[in-house]
C-alpha cells in the first residue's frame, strides 16, 4: 500500500517560476498544485486539504503578508514557508512572527528549488512532530480525566462504606444498656473516629481537586459535628475554630482530623462539670513550610499530660503526631489545657 504524498500549494505571480517549482518539487515526490495569486491560493486552500503552503511576497492585489494573514485565518490553516528576496530579512522576520513557519531567500540560479525542498521537507517533519505531541498530551490529558473520575468514584465509595460501617457502630451502640455503659462510650468514640476519616473522603470526591484537602472546609465540617454530639441544653460545649486557607494531603488531612477529634472529645468530656458550659477553641495556622494546630480549653485541667478515660484516644493521638512526624507539646498554662501540634506541609 503506497502513501499518499504530501499535496504542497505554490503561490507565485511568476508563471515562469511556477512551472519550474512545480517540477522540482514533484521530482521529489510531492503533489503541487499551483496559484497565480494571493486571492486565489487562499480560495484552493480553503476548498481543498493542502499539507504545505509555499507563498512569494510580491504579487500584485494582494502580497505575501496579507496573503499568510488569511490563510492563518481558515478553519484548519496549513503550514505556511514564505519566500522572500535575497536583502529583505526584516521582511523574512515578519513573516516568522505573522506565524509562518520558515521562510526560503527567492535567487535566480537552482539553490532556490534545493533550498525550498529542505524546507518544505524540515516544515513537514515538524508539523509531524507537533501532532504527534499534541496526540500524546490530548492523551495524557484524557487518561489524566479518567483517573481523576476514578478516584472520585473511589472517594464516594469509601465515603459510602465509612458511613454505613459507622451507622452499624451507632446500631450496635444503641443496643448496649445502661450497665454497659464502658462500652456503649467506647463504640459512640469508635464511630467519631469513622465519621472524621469518612469527611476527609467526602471532601474529595464533592471537590475539584482529588489530592488535596481543603482543611478550613474539613474542619468546619468536623467540629460542627463534634459540637452536635458534645452540647448539650445542660452543659453547652462552645467549639470555636479559626483556620487559614491550607490544602493538606489526603494523608495528613486524615491524621490531622483524627486529632482535631481526639482532644476536642477529651476537653468536651473532661474539661468541664457535667453540668455547666464550656469552650474548646481549635486554631489552625499556616506557618510557611510547617503547619501549627492549637487545641485549647479552660477546663480543669489535667496533671502532667496524664490521660483520662481508657488512654486510647492519648496513644492514637501520639500515633498521629508520628504519622505526620509532628512535634506535639501540652503548653503550659494557668488554666485548662493547651495542645500545640507542629508539622511540616
């Protein structure tokens, strides 16, 4: 099976010149098809699919210039070489920055046909290479969107899953009676810790981006959570949160969130008399390369950084921090406790 070859239009007002082109450039095995003029070399090229354009600045009506002008006007405008007179490289660079491709000097001796045949033949290899890189990023692009869907779906479908194993938690809670009541707190813990993991993968797959988490978003979204389950009419828990614009890591936004959930649970369940109000404040800063949490309230305290409760919620807090290899300190203060974490982004 024999290639097509590649159909090459030369626009010259010199019929002379035309035909001996034309000659030259089909021994070397291109399909020429020729035009006397600006006006008409645009009207074969707007009618017919041409690998190339050749064109020669001075013809009567309308010159080179305007010539490539509406050429690179049409909907699907060819390569265009330009010819132009030994001493008129200004016209040559013109040219170039009107969009043709390169430009050939027109002499009167046979250079002319060897030098217009190199580079019709460089101007089609490059058009080649130039599709072949377009083919190739229109495919990176497309798999790029297919890959970005996928992990959508696959965000949706964990944010699925975790709320149901949640929901079946909270089931499994509600059966416990009132004499199991070490159990009953201990699935109600299991199920925040599911809920926070479940809202960074929501985040993702309802946001444009499937890498990044926005943190003020995640935040907002957990500790209106955590104050839903904490206040109550008769002991109000305040959860204050101040957060800058930061994008986190699907990673790091999991850990962070399974620390926000951890302390801000110890100071609404410890902090505070079971019988008045209280406020737990939430700050989280961007420091340039390193991220600062700040977890406050003022309570009552606790010695030495010594854990409540059953302890677990302290070593998955410790296990967090080595996750995201952060400094995590209980500053001190006068009243309630203070917890800064420290972090690199």
């Amino acid at each position: 099976m024999h290639e097509t070859p590649p159909a090459i239009l030369y626009i010259d007002d010199d019929e002379g010149l035309r035909r001996l082109t034309a000659r030259a450039l089909r021994r070397l095995g291109y399909r020429v098809e020729l035009a006397a003029g600006g006006a008409e070399g645009v009207a074969m090229a707007a009618a017919d699919r041409f690998d190339l354009v050749a064109v020669d600045h001075y013809m009567p009506g309308q010159d080179g210039l305007q010539t490539l002008s509406a050429l690179k006007k049409l909907d699907a405008p060819p390569p265009v070489i330009f010819v132009t007179g030994s001493d008129e490289s200004q016209l040559a660079v013109a040219a170039l920055k009107a969009g043709a491709i390169d430009y050939v000097v027109k002499t009167v001796n046979a250079d002319y046909f060897d030098l217009l045949g190199q580079a019709i033949a460089q101007a089609l290899a490059t058009v080649s290479l130039r599709r072949e890189k377009e083919a190739a990023e229109q495919q990176l692009r497309e798999s790029h969107a297919r890959l970005e869907m996928l992990l959508h779906e696959v965000n949706h479908r964990v944010a699925n899953s975790l709320q149901l194993v949640s929901a079946f938690v909270h089931m499994q809670a509600r059966q416990l009676d009132e004499a199991e009541s070490v159990a009953r707190a201990a699935l109600d813990d299991t199920q925040r810790r599911i809920a926070a993991i479940a809202q960074v993968h929501k985040r993702l797959y309802t946001s444009d981006s499937v890498e990044a988490v926005d943190m003020a978003d995640y935040l907002a979204s957990l500790v209106d959570e955590l104050g839903e389950t904490w206040s109550t009419p008769r002991a109000p828990r305040h959860i204050r949160l101040a957060c800058e614009p930061l994008r986190l890591a699907t990673d790091k936004a999991v850990a962070l969130g399974i620390i926000v959930t951890e302390l801000v649970t110890n100071a609404c369940k410890y902090a505070y008399p079971d019988d008045g109000p209280g406020e737990v404040r939430v700050a989280l800063s961007d420091a340039g390369e390193e991220f600062a949490l700040r977890v406050e309230d003022d309570g009552c305290g606790m010695a030495s950084g010594a854990a409540q409760g059953t302890g677990l919620g302290t070593r998955l807090i410790r296990a967090m921090a080595q996750t995201l290899k952060a400094r995590l300190d209980y500053a001190p203060t006068e009243r309630g406790v203070h917890v800064v974490l420290l972090a690199s982004q």
